[in-house]
C-alpha cells in the first residue's frame, strides 16, 4: 500500500472546506465569481501610518491578514508567479530585474518589495557569470557541513550567506537542501546533508534560521523524494507513508520546526502517482494540515505541470514561470477563479501563506536597499574555512604517518589539478567564488550543459602545503601518468593523492569509480612510496580497491573556497581532524540498494545523451528500504561497509565511561567523555537506539559535539528525539512509542558501539 484511502477522505475535506469558506464570503452557488467582486476593488493609497499591516507589534498571520483585505485581484496573482530573468521578455515583467534565479515583482501601493532570488545553500550561486564580475564566499558542500556535526556551525555558515544575499540586494534564498540520500551514486548528494533524518533536520534547521537572521526568507527544498537527478522530471518515487513519514519527511519536519523557513520548494519528479508540486496527500496532508505550515509552497524552476489541480493541491506559487511549458499561475489562474473551477478562498490562501513568509521572516520590515552593500569577504572566508576544516573526516591513519611533521624535507602533491585549486560541484549551488576559477570546463552536452560548469575554487593546496612547510621541498606531479607519479613519488617523505570525483544536479554519475586512472595512480604510488595519504576531494562516497594499500586517506568533500588551506592545516596538526561521516561509504556498490541507476540506461540512449531530461520515458522506483536509508539498510541487510555513518578519526583518544539510562515517558541518557590523547580536540559521540525485540535496526536519536583539552572529562547528556524512537503508526494517525524496553548505544559511529545500556519506555503517541 503507498497512500492510505484516509487520506483520500481527509484531503476531500480539506478542499470542501476551502470551497465553503468561498462561499461564506456571500457567493451564491449560482453565481460562483460573485464573492471576487467586493474583495477586489481598487483601494486608494493608504496613508502609511494607517496601514494596520505595518504595526510590527502584531503577529505575522494578523498583517498577512490585514495587507490581503486591501489587495486587489491583480495584485494577488502577482504574488503567486514570479519570473525567471534570463527569459523574461514578457512586458509584463518587473522592470528592475537582475539575472538571478527569479523575482516576484513589487506592489509600491501596499508597500510591498519585490522578492529576488537567488541559489543557494552553498552561498550566493552566479553559477554562468549572469552578472558579470560577481563574485561570493563560498562554503564547502552540504556534505561537509553535515560532517561536523555542528548546529552552532550550520547557523554561523548560515547568517553569512544570508547576509551576502541580503548585501547583494536578494531576499530570498533558494537554500535549505535536505533531502536524504538513498543512494551513494546521487548526482545532488554532496549538496545535501546525509542519509539520517535527525542529523539532516538540526544542520538544516540551524542553517535556514542562521540565513533568516539577515530578515530575508530561506526555503527548504526539495518537497519531497528528490533522491536522484536522472529522470527527475518523468520519474515517481514510490514508497509507503509510515515509510516516507520515518525518513524523508521527518528530516523535512525536524527542520521546519527548528529553522521556520518562509517557504518550502516543492520537488520535480512524482511521489506515489503524482508530481510532488501538485500532491495533495504532500502539500495539503502532511504540510499544510498535519504540519500546520503557515508559510508557502513555491515550485521548483520547471516543475509544473496545470493550474487548478495545482493550485487546489497546495501550490502556492510558480517560480520561474519562464521555465515551464505554460504560465499556468498568470491569466489561467485568473480565469479559473473567474469561472468557479478555482475558488477564491484559494488564491486568497495563497497570497496570505506569501504574505505570512514575508511577514515572519522580517521581508516586509527591512526591506533590502537599492544599491548591493560592502561585504566583509576576509572574515566571511574564516567562516567557510573553519566549517571546511570541522567537515574533514580522517578515515584512515595508520602509523600515525598524520600528521605530517613539519621536519620533512621533500612532499609530493599528485593530481587533481591540486597546484591551482580544489574541484567543487556542479549545479544551481554553484558559487563564483572570491578569487576567481582557475579552470573552469564548459560541458559539451548532457542535461546540465545549459548551466553548469566543471569549476574550481581558487585555493591551492600545493600553496597552502608550501606556506606550512617553508623549509621543505614541495612538488607537484600532475597525475596523468601512473609510472611518473611512483617516480616522483619514491623517494619523498610522503606522497599526497589529490583524488576527485565531480558530480552534479541534473545528472547521475554512472559509476561511484573514481574517474579515469586515478585508482591506478594511487596503486603505484602507493607501491612506491609506504607514507602515501589520499586526499578525496569528491561529492560522496567513492571505492577505493587500493585501501588496504595506503596508510592515511582524508575525506574532504567539495571543501569550498578555502578548501586548500583547510585541508593543509589538518595535514599538518594545526587542526585536530573531528569530521564524522553523514553518509556511508560502501565497501562494494551491490552493497546498495540500487547498485545501478534507474533510467540511466534510457538516458544513454538518447542521441544528445539526454539534453532534454523530458524525453526519457517515466518510470518507477521502488525504494525498497523503506525507512531503513542509509546506515539502517546496510545493518538489516548485514553488510559491512568500508566505513559507516558517524565514523571519523581524530588526532587524539576518546574515552567514554560510567553511562546512566532514564526510561518511562521519555528516554535519557548520561555519560562521561574524556579526551585521553595529548592534543585538544573535538569528538561527536552518538546514542542509538533499536527496540530489544529487534524487530527494526538502530537509529540515531541524538549526539553532540563537544570539543576537550587534553585530560579533560565532561558529562553529556542527551535527550531521544521521540520521533526516532517512535513507529510511524498510518491507522492513529501519528506516532506511537510502543510500551516496552529499548536497547541504547552510546557509540563513536553506526557500527561501533562503546556504553550499551537498556531503559522501558511508556506508551507514548504524538500527533503526525
């Protein structure tokens, strides 16, 4: 079963209490247009100091309230579009756009401001040079924020994004990217934030409140399944609702209730039947109705498909209506209220949940100023370095060859093109860094060429590895030869592989292989030299058939603008490595649930290898694992990966001693972390939880990082998220704690418990 026939009955209601509010306006059922007359009469120009919208003092929805009773019916459904600037040629359109993602254009009568967007979660994207010269700090990938572990860091990277955004006269970021990954191979992973809901739902929480401090709007995206980018537009997720409630949209509902962003992004591709912007069961159910979601629901840039369907299922707005087949929400959207096949307590909900947004995120307040304004782009930089080097994850270390001694006289860097830059992914996230592209590769076909650039960030590792080293001798090798790259590398006191993997939105890597021969590159480096480190500079998970051969490998994701010199300094101990994996690295791709990528094959059949994503044919995918993603799926199928989720290495120890565990209404658990090493450093211990009949696998419910001098001793303790613990339970409808005893582990990562331990717990249900 996916959708239960509940909820058939419950958005039925839903839409005829949507209809009857229309008709408590004073329509008549003959004359279904007749309510729109009265509430759509030009106002004239109010006074500003009798705009009872403007009072500050009062709740967000009481002034969406008020400013939509002085609304006329034209400047509602200029609300509802907004336009996409580089193919904007309709005279209709603002005036003072700038190239961007989309602008909603302004209502000067009622005071209200133009929304301007931009992408996104990475930092203010210019991804082609729209505009010419612009340049932005930018962060290191979602993946890597997710690997640190740190709210506190989420909201820092957050509030400076957000304020370079605002700086650059945008109010609206088009960030917030959470969706889980379910599959190592996901074109779009490294932008999100892992495969566990909890983790996903506090980094981004606390990323869209940091980027909403700046009084702009954050969305969250991608509502909901959007797990893979081949066939994005033709493909249906299918999985069943307690199943997608435990996962995807938990990591959604965790966020929305932490980072309260403005408005949610809803996704391209079908969920269970139909396309996620016009889902009833998504947007009016489970958003809307369950979630009490106050703010609204924007489309993705391409991502509608009609206009009343849409619109009764809970699409609020059309973005970048210029990238659609149809302007669904312009003058159809006006004939549909006109002739009753819309109702007009509908497009007024629309404009209210818009106005609601604007309102609680300080859009309407401060509204961004004419000219873009100076930003700090020194001390911005530290804050995308800092969460570069909090994402680093040690995996391997042997020897202890990390860090490197400052005594050594001869380092070889080999590949990657790490003399220049470090690579970043490719997409709507892309950031114009400060500092420039040192190379920068149009593709020459395939579904992301009409955007997207192979680019990297102008941060030298080779540069950075000299600053720290000044005494040694540091050369570079670039790589494309395996037997130059072992001679070089013989007789150094260690060897670095510079490996990447680019991988972007719109497409699916075919393979989770690194690219070309850089498997055999670091074979034969590895053979020559015994010190040889691996430096990953890749969008996820990768194989490593030569991993038993090299003693030290660091993760380092797309490490941002600053990305050479954060790696540099963890090479050489002026930072303790404290990233943990959000996302596990399979020892061999048949370990996951999709080894292959759906549609792939059709897409490699088209002629142009799929420049219009749209002509594939549509297809299903089964997600199988229900809301076992990720680490869950690989313990109930018994696998052993090549490192699990929450793993990561540090250059000191950790000890964890003397845990107490608290059941009946809520699980609670105590214990004592130590640093026993002789460096300061941070650690990130987890609780797991698993009922004792084992009838699921372990989940994590809570962890915090926490940073010790050496020798020092701190109590942790941590609180279960009830969610986690719980069973989605589709007949209540809600969550329910069953009655019993639950098995906890305190644990350095997903497949090493430390403190075991075990509590009852009460029956406890909670609403959806």
């Amino acid at each position: 079963m996916l959708i239960s026939l509940r909820h058939v009955a419950r958005s039925m209601a839903l839409l005829a209490t949507t209809a009857l509010a229309g008709t408590m306006t004073g329509a008549r059922a003959q004359d279904p247009v007749a309510p729109a007359a009265p509430s759509n009469e030009a106002r004239p120009s109010a006074d500003p100091a009798a705009r009872p919208w403007a009072d500050a003092r009062l709740p967000a929805a009481a002034r969406a309230e008020a400013l939509l009773a002085a609304m006329t019916l034209e400047e509602k459904l200029g609300l509802v579009y907004t336009w996409f600037p580089p193919l904007a040629k309709d005279p209709a359109a603002p005036s003072d756009m700038i190239p961007s993602a989309g602008q909603q254009a302004a209502i000067p009568r009622l005071g209200i401001p133009a929304l301007r967007e931009t992408d996104a979660s990475l930092g203010v994207a210019n991804q082609v040079e729209q505009r010419k010269g612009d340049t932005a700090t930018a962060l290191p990938s979602g993946l890597a924020l997710a690997a640190s572990f740190d709210p506190k860091l989420a909201y820092e990277s957050g509030a400076m994004i957000g304020g370079e955004a605002r700086a650059k006269r945008f109010n609206v970021m088009l960030a917030g990217g959470i969706n889980l990954t379910r599959d190592p191979w996901g074109g779009r992973n490294f932008e999100y934030l892992g495969e566990d809901p909890l983790l996903a739902g506090v980094i981004a929480g606390e990323s869209i409140k940091g980027i909403q401090s700046n009084r702009i709007v954050s969305t969250i995206k991608h509502f909901a399944l959007n797990a893979q980018e081949t066939g994005r537009f033709v493909m249906d997720a299918r999985i069943g609702e307690a199943a997608l409630r435990e996962s995807d949209l938990l990591a959604f509902q965790l966020a929305i209730e932490r980072g309260k962003p403005g408005s949610v992004m809803c996704a391209y591709m079908s969920v269970n039947g139909d396309f996620a912007c016009e889902n009833d069961f998504l947007l009016n159910t489970v958003l809307k109705q369950d979630w009490a979601y106050p703010g609204w629901v924007m489309s993705d840039w391409g991502a509608v498909h009609s206009t009343v369907k849409a619109a009764r299922n809970g699409l609020d707005q059309q973005s970048g209506g210029e990238l659609d087949t149809h302007s669904f929400f312009r003058a159809d959207l006006k004939q549909a209220v006109a002739s009753g096949a819309l109702p007009m307590a509908r497009l007024d909900d629309m404009a209210r949940r818009i106005l609601n947004g604007m309102f609680a995120t300080g859009v309407m307040d401060a509204p961004v100023v004419d000219a873009p304004q100076p930003i700090d782009h020194a001390r911005n930089a530290e804050v995308a370095q800092r969460a570069a080097e909090a994402g680093i994850v040690l995996l391997k270390n042997d020897r202890d060859i990390l860090p490197l001694a400052r005594t050594a006289k001869r380092i070889v860097l080999i590949g990657g093109h790490a003399d220049v830059g470090v690579l970043s992914g490719g997409g709507s996230s892309q950031v114009r860094s400060v500092g420039g592209a040192p190379i920068e590769i149009p593709l020459k076909d395939g579904p992301a060429a009409s955007f997207v650039r192979v680019t990297w960030h102008a941060s030298s590792p080779l540069a950075a590895i000299r600053a720290l080293a000044p005494r040694a001798r540091v050369d570079f090798v670039d790589g494309s030869n395996p037997e130059a790259a072992a001679a070089a590398a013989r007789n150094a006191d260690l060897a670095i592989v510079w490996a990447t993997q680019w991988t972007t939105e719109a497409e699916d890597p075919e393979t989770i292989d690194l690219a070309g021969n850089q498997n055999a590159v670091i074979a034969a480096v590895a053979a020559a030299n015994p010190r040889t480190a691996v430096v990953l500079n890749t969008g996820g998970p990768v194989l490593m058939p030569w991993l038993d051969k090299v003693p030290a490998v660091l993760a380092a994701w797309y490490p941002g603008q600053r990305g050479g010199e954060a790696v540099a300094r963890v090479l050489f101990g002026e930072v303790n490595p404290s990233g943990r994996l959000p996302i596990t690295f399979p020892a061999a791709i048949d370990q996951a649930p999709r080894p292959a990528v759906p549609g792939f094959d059709q897409v490699k059949a088209l002629p142009d290898r799929g420049q219009d994503a749209r002509a594939i044919k549509p297809f299903a995918v089964e997600y199988r694992e229900g809301s076992d993603v990720g680490y869950r799926w690989y313990a109930r199928q018994g696998h052993r990966p090549a490192f699990p989720f929450g793993y990561g290495l540090s250059y000191t120890r950790f000890g964890y001693a003397n845990l107490t565990v608290e059941g009946g209404e809520a699980l609670k658990v105590s214990f004592d972390v130590t640093n026993r090493g002789k460096r300061e450093g941070a650690d990130v211990p987890q609780l797991y939880v698993t009922p004792a009949t084992g009838r699921r696998p372990l989940r994590l419910a809570g962890f915090e990082r926490v940073t010790l001098k050496p020798g020092e001793t701190r109590r942790i303790t941590l609180i279960a998220e009830p969610r986690i613990v719980a069973d989605y339970d589709v007949a209540q409808p809600g969550w329910r704690v069953a009655a019993g005893t639950y098995r906890v582990a305190i644990a350095r990562d997903a497949g090493q418990p430390v403190l075991t331990g075990a509590a009852d717990l009460q029956e406890r249900r909670l609403a959806p």
